[in-house]
C-alpha cells in the first residue's frame, strides 16, 4: 500500500535529521583529534566537490556577483558564524544538550519575523516562544553549579541561524538553491582555513579521520536533499515538527558514542522547548502563516 504524502514526508524528514545528527555525531568524536576548524575545512573540501559536481550537472552555476546580493551575503555571514560558534559549542557540550539548544531556533525564527518582517504573532506564540526560551534557560542554567559558558555559544549559533533562515526567505527566487549552498560551502570552508592557525594549526588526519568526514560531507547532503523531499511531499505544517526527531537521535547517539546520560534539568528544558515548538507550529497551521515552519529551522552543517 502506498504511503501517504504527508507520512512519507513525515519519514524523509526523520531520516534527514537522523543525517544531520550522525555528521554532528562524526564531527564532535573528530574535536578529540583536531581542531574544529580543520574540521571545517576537511569536511568542507569533500563538500564542495559533491556539490560543484551536482552544481554543474543541474547548470545552476552562476555569476560570482550573486555573492553580493544582500540577503545571499547575510545568509552566508549567518551560517559562517553559526557554524563556528555550533562546531566550538558542540566540541564541549553532550550532544543532546546542544542538539536541545537548537530545537528552540523555529521559535526563534518566529521571534526574528516578528521584530523584522513585520510578521503578525498572536499572544498564544507569543506565550510559546517564551516558554520555550524558559526551557533554553533551564538547560543553560546560568549562575548555578553546571553551568557551561560553551551553551553560551550554542545559543549565539541559534541567532545566527535565525539571522540565515530569514535572509534565505528574502533571496529572489531566480537565483538557485543549489548555487547559493555552493557559495556557502566554499566561503565556510575558507573560514575553516583561516581559523585553523589562531586554534592550534594544522594536524596530520588519519585516513580514517578523513573517511569519516568524508562520510560526514554525505550525510549533510543526503540529509538536505531528503529535507527538500519532504516539504515537496506533503503538508509543511504537518511535516515540519518531525525537525523534533532530531533531538531523539542525539539522545541515542549520544548515549551509544560518548556514553551521555541526559540529567532532570535538561529532559525537563527539552520537553519544555519541544511542546512550545509544536503548539507554535499548531498555531502556525490554523492561521495560515507558515514561518518557522517554511524555514530551515537546521543547525548549521556548513552548507
């Protein structure tokens, strides 16, 4: 029996995440041997070879002066800086803890259209974007004992997300999705080399370490290219909170790789973050404004 269109978006969307969270996976094992600028830059030369390569067979290469169109140039500020600041984030926190950070970033999405779109937002979003912000502060806990200054980070990575995913719904649609990832793959990977000397230089990789962010660079595609799918299959209201899935693959992955074990504070700001997201999303689906639902709403993967 065929699937459904919204449950076989609603599966696509799952294994996209599951792709994203093993290359977070990879890249967090990988800070034990290197910096994570190099990081950046070896995971980013596989990638940029993946994606000129399909860049070039879909002709959606274009003119370098697309760099310079101003909502194309933020979104790249945006995903160059929330890599960098996600990537030292996640060096030093538990994955899920960080994976839960993000999961408020479609809140956070609703927030920015808010204050610089202009977008309308009922006090019932307005109520679950602070609630989910409470759950933020409960897994941060600033001022108590275990408080770590790099969740800090992780929620300098939610802006500039959100700054990303705002600018990418103002880029004018003749410029292709497909370039754009291009010229952001390359200016993060450049960001990657120029970062690495200050962190501590260059280290020989393995051959394994290098296969493994190979790997990495094809899950973040697989993982784009089934997100793409899903919102093409389906409902976006409906397709979209399966994003939360995300935050289950951290938690098995983090348990099975790193030996992580979620403590009270942290189920308790996840749960809290989770419900504000999909009541936002609910709301979002009975009004008719798709905001954090139409955007990315993705951590940042370089791309």
């Amino acid at each position: 029996m065929p699937l459904s269109p919204n449950l076989c978006g609603s599966l696509l969307m799952a294994v996209a995440m599951a792709g994203f969270t093993m290359n977070d996976s990879i890249t967090k094992l990988m800070s034990s041997q290197m910096n994570f600028g190099e990081v950046m830059l070896v995971r980013g030369l596989f990638a940029i070879v993946l994606i000129g390569a399909l860049a070039v067979h879909q002709r959606a290469i274009r003119p370098l002066q697309t760099l310079f169109v101003k909502p194309v140039a933020l979104r790249i500020v945006g995903e160059v800086c929330g890599t960098v600041s996600f990537l030292a984030a996640i060096s030093h926190l538990p994955l899920a803890n960080t994976s839960a950070i993000m999961q408020s970033l479609p809140l956070a999405i609703t927030l920015g259209a808010a204050l610089t779109l202009r977008e309308p937002v009922g006090w019932r979003r307005w109520s679950a974007i602070v609630a989910g912000f409470i759950g933020v502060l409960i897994i941060v806990r600033p001022g108590v004992a275990g408080f770590n200054q790099f969740t800090l980070l992780a929620l300098v990575s939610v802006l500039f997300c959100s700054l990303r995913d705002l600018a990418t719904k103002r880029i004018p649609s003749h410029i292709p999705s497909l370039f754009i990832t291009l010229l952001t793959t390359i200016t993060v990977t450049t960001a990657g080399a120029v970062i690495l000397i200050p962190l501590g230089g260059w280290t020989q990789p393995s051959a394994h370490a290098v296969g493994l962010l190979a790997l990495a660079a094809v899950l973040v595609l697989i993982g784009y290219q089934c997100v793409i799918m899903a919102l093409r299959s389906g409902d976006i209201s409906a397709i979209a909170p399966f994003r939360y899935t995300a935050l289950l693959w951290a938690l098995l992955l983090g348990y099975l790789v790193f030996g992580d074990v979620p403590d009270t504070m942290m189920v308790t700001g996840a749960s809290i973050i989770v419900a504000s997201g999909l009541y936002a999303f609910y709301r979002e689906r009975i009004r008719h404004r798709e905001v954090a639902a139409s955007a990315s709403g993705l951590p940042p993967d370089g791309l």
